[in-house]
C-alpha cells in the first residue's frame, strides 16, 4: 500500500490554514517532550537546563505562520518516512522557530534521545542535520493562540525579568510551539526562550 503524504499534505493545508493542523496532528500521535531540568521558577518564567540536543532543521522564507507551516511540512515528510527509507522518527516536542534577517525563519525538530546521526538517511534538499550543546535558557510561558504582538509583549516581559536577575543573553529568542493554533484554547501554553551567556570561570 502506498504511504500517505503526510508531510505535503500538512504543508499545503498549513499555506492556508497557518500551519494548524499540522500541530493538530502531532498532538494526536502524543508527542513526546524533550527532557530538561527547571533550575528556576516564578510564575510563568523559568530558568531551564536542556542537555545537547540533535536536531532537524531548515530555513523557510516569509511570515511567521508561513514559514512555520511550510518547514513543518518538509520535516515531517523525513521523520514520517515520506522521503528516506526506514521506519518512522517518533516526534519530540517542541518545535522551534527562530528569526532570522532577510524574512527568514530556521524551524527545528528535535530528535528523540539516543539518536545516531551516523544511522540516520541523509537528508534532501533544504533540510540539515544539526547539534545543539547542552545550554541554559530564560524561559516565559505564552498562553493563547500565538501571534505576532503576543510574542512581542512577552518577549519584552522575559527580557525584562532576565534583567532583574542580571542574566545576560547569548542569543536570539526562539519560539517553542507545543499546541495547534487552530484549536479553540491550549492544552500546554507555547513559550519563548533566550539563551544565557555562562559567566566567565575565575
């Protein structure tokens, strides 16, 4: 039996519909979330500690929900075994985006602990294979259906309270998408995380 296209058919619907249902989706197959230590907490911000991390990512032009929907599409086409030979890639939760120049944005899949990049297909066009090291992260939590002047708001909130503390950035906010936009309320808020500059060692 020929296999469903899953991953171009999330990619067109999500060209009109923002990139809904394919959050809709991964959250019908119960995505699993990567594991991380939470060094602090208070109320909606958090300080993280992500261990490295390896990952699926691609670089898509044009919005926010656009560029979402579209790299959405082209990753799930390699994990759902769409585009390589082999079983499929379980779904690890978040997904990522950040911003970059040239209305451009790098979405990301994490893949599941105990991966082997050696073992992997290689991946077509547009899409790479990437190592993250393990890192701590300012974190906000970002209830509601996300939009552009909600991440705003809040990303000036989480700055705000890294600045409290006298934590200094060491790099771009990234989105972390755990919900579908298209459902009426959230199951789990999305959030924004900045990256922490480690202090110098004595």
């Amino acid at each position: 039996m020929a296999r469903i296209g899953w991953g171009r058919i999330l990619a067109g619907v999500a060209a009109a519909t923002a990139a809904g249902a394919a959050y809709v989706y991964i959250k019908q197959r119960k995505a699993r979330a990567p594991l991380h230590e939470t060094i602090e907490s208070e109320g909606a911000f958090e300080i993280r500690r992500y261990p490295d991390l390896l990952m699926l990512e691609t670089i898509q032009q044009g919005s926010r929900d656009r560029a979402l929907g579209n790299g959405f599409g082209l990753l799930a086409d390699y994990m759902f075994g769409e585009e390589r030979e082999g079983d499929e890639i379980p779904i690890v939760m978040p997904v990522f985006g950040e911003a970059l120049a040239g209305d451009a944005w790098k979405i990301r899949f994490v893949l599941p602990a105990g991966t082997n990049p050696a073992t992997l297909t290689p991946p077509g066009h547009a899409i790479q294979i990437a190592e993250r090291p393990a890192r701590d992260v300012a974190v906000v939590s970002v209830p509601g259906r996300p939009t552009d002047k909600l991440f705003a708001r809040r990303e000036t909130e989480l700055r705000a309270w890294m600045a409290g503390r006298w934590l200094q950035p060491a790099g771009p906010v990234e989105h972390a998408y755990y919900n579908s936009p298209l459902k009426p309320g959230t199951t789990h808020p999305n959030a924004l995380l900045i990256p922490i500059a480690r202090p110098p060692e004595a």
